[in-house]
C-alpha cells in the first residue's frame, strides 16, 4: 500500500503546476485569472510569480470572456484611456 501511495504522489507531481492545481482545469484557469488581475491592478505584484508563457496565453485568450477578472479589468483601463 505505501508503494502504491508514493507512486500515486509521484504522479500529482506530474499532473500539477507549481501552485497544486491541474493546468488548462476551469479552476487553474480562474486561479491565474485572478492572479493577474492582482498583478495588473497593482494590488499585489508578486501575484504572476510563478505563471510561465502557459498560464499568460491561457489567461489572455479568457480575458475575451465576460467571466473574466483580468479581461473586465483591461477593458476598463480601455475605457478609461479613451475619453
């Protein structure tokens, strides 16, 4: 049984990014999400520490979704700038 543990701990290091969450999963999309949001908004700016090119172009084809932190938070900034 410990065997059969450490082989399937092994394998949730493989199958999980650095923060424990499966990549390209509706919750690892929400997570980076919102972890630029922070970044972008300036509330925290080590929040995209860890994010690699993957999570980046993940969460900026999400950003074109109405569900999306860091897309509403860039179209505001749009708007902002626009007047």
């Amino acid at each position: 049984m410990a065997n059969l543990h450490q082989r399937l701990k092994k394998l949730e290091g493989v199958l999980l990014d650095p923060v424990g969450l499966v990549p390209h999963s509706q919750r690892w999309l929400e997570y980076w999400d919102r972890q630029f949001f922070l970044y972008m908004s300036g509330q925290d700016l080590n929040a995209i520490q860890q994010a690699s090119v993957d999570e980046f172009r993940a969460v900026w084809q999400y950003a074109e979704t109405p569900e999306s932190l860091a897309g509403r938070y860039l179209d505001s900034q749009r708007d902002d700038h626009s007047l």
